[in-house]
C-alpha cells in the first residue's frame, strides 16, 4: 500500500519548507507539484492573481469550496488581515488529514476553520454554527459542477453582501460553463475573466472575479 498524493506533498513541505513560513510551504508544493508531481493546487501563476484580489479586497471572513491540500488556504490565509477568518469545506477526510497537517505546519491554524463535510450541507449550517453573517469573499476550486449550485445556495441562505466576491478557478479547464454563463449574465453579478494557465501548464485556464451586487440586482446602474 503505497502512499497517496497528498501524503507524498506533504512529506515534501515537511522536507523542504520552514514551521511557521506560509511562503515557504507554498514554495515547496510548487517546487514538488513543478518538477515531481503535478497536483490540483491553483498554482504560482494563478496564485498570483487570487494574491491580487485578497490584498485589494482586504477581506475578513473568508469561504473556500474545496480544501485538498490546503495549498490555496494557506496561501489565502497568510495574506489576511489579523483578525480576518478563513473557513474551507472539504468532502474527502483522507485530503483534509493531510490538509490540517499542512495548515499547522504553516502556523495559521488560529485563521482557519478546516469544515469535513459537502458544501451543499454545510452552507445553510454556517450563519447557526460559526455565527458568519455574510462572506467577503468566497474562492471556488471544488467539485466543478457544484460552483452554480453552491452559488446558488449562497444567495439563498443570505451569505453574501453587496460587494462580496466570487472567485472562481478553472472556468476554462476542467471548465465550469453552467457557473460562467450564470455569473456573467446575471444582474446579480459583475463578473470579469483573469486569463491565466492550468498549474503548472501551459494549458489554457483562468479565474473568474464575480462581485455580488445584491438580489433585486439592482446594485450598480
Ligand atoms: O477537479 C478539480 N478540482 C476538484 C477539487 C475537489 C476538492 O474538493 C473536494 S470536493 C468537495 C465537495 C463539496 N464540498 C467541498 C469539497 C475534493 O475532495 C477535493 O479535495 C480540478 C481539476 C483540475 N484538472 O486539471 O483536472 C485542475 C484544478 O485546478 C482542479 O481544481
Ligand atoms: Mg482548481
């Protein structure tokens, strides 16, 4: 029984970053995930956009759909303000083992609530459990067909604020066309392509930055 992929990524944080350094992990899951491994991480070039929107959005509770190994969460988390929140959802226990490993490794286990569990149960469970009013930001990078109905079921349990941004990744590849075609021609939405490349490809993907304008998508004439 040989290990997983997970296990083998953390093993190489373990192995080639500092306890403590959030850059330093996502340095060594690049650097194994470049040259030995390629893994589901958004990556260093896609990384560098979601850097972009959380330093200008300065958010302050924060959702992520779709934990794996923690790569974005770390990366996301280490670049909030101090008493900002990061919570992310994921489904399979084996990755959000790994996950909490790489999160502690990291030092940011005070910022970061680690939910196992599905998003579409989860979400209408956080206003109750985690006492969250609204989301500031929510970074999308789970199962693809569950961006739409997730999305969705955001607006309905009263999640988001005018304001709020989705940020979405591989719109393009694997591809989330249901989610894109909602985002972009609801007036729920202000919704932009950041034109990028699957992780550690040269294959065509991006992101998609979605503000929330409110229900009545009345929002900005
Ligand atoms: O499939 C992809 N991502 C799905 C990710 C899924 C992750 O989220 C949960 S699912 C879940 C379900 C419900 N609630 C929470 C988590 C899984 O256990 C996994 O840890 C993907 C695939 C490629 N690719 O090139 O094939 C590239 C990417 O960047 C990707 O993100
Ligand atoms: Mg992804």
């Amino acid at each position: 029984t040989g290990s997983t992929r997970p296990q083998r990524i953390l093993r190489a944080v373990q192995k080639n970053s500092t306890r403590g350094s959030p850059c330093s992990v996502v340095n060594a899951i690049d650097d194994y995930c470049k040259h030995k491994e390629w893994a589901m991480n958004v990556g260093d070039e896609k990384g560098i956009i979601v850097d972009d929107v959380v330093l200008e959005l300065k958010p302050i509770t924060v959702l992520e759909l779709g934990t794996y190994c923690a790569y974005s969460t770390v990366r996301i988390a280490n670049l909030l303000p101090p008493e900002a929140k990061l919570i992310t959802l994921e489904f399979n226990a084996e990755s959000a083992a790994i996950a909490r490993e790489i999160i502690t490794w990291a030092g940011l286990e005070e910022k970061i609530q680690l939910i196992i569990g599905a998003s579409g149960d989860w979400i209408p469970r956080l206003k109750e459990e985690f006492g969250i009013e609204t989301f500031d930001l929510v970074f999308l990078d789970h199962w693809k067909d569950r961006y739409l109905p997730d999305t969705k079921l955001l607006e309905k349990c009263g999640l988001l604020k005018p304001g709020a941004v989705l940020l979405a990744d591989n719109v393009i590849c694997p591809g989330t066309p249901d989610y894109l075609d909602y985002v972009r021609n609801s007036p729920r939405y202000k919704s932009k392509f950041y034109r990028s490349h699957l992780e550690y490809t040269q294959e065509e993907d991006g992101l998609e930055h979605s503000v929330f304008l409110g229900m009545a998508g009345r929002g900005a004439e």
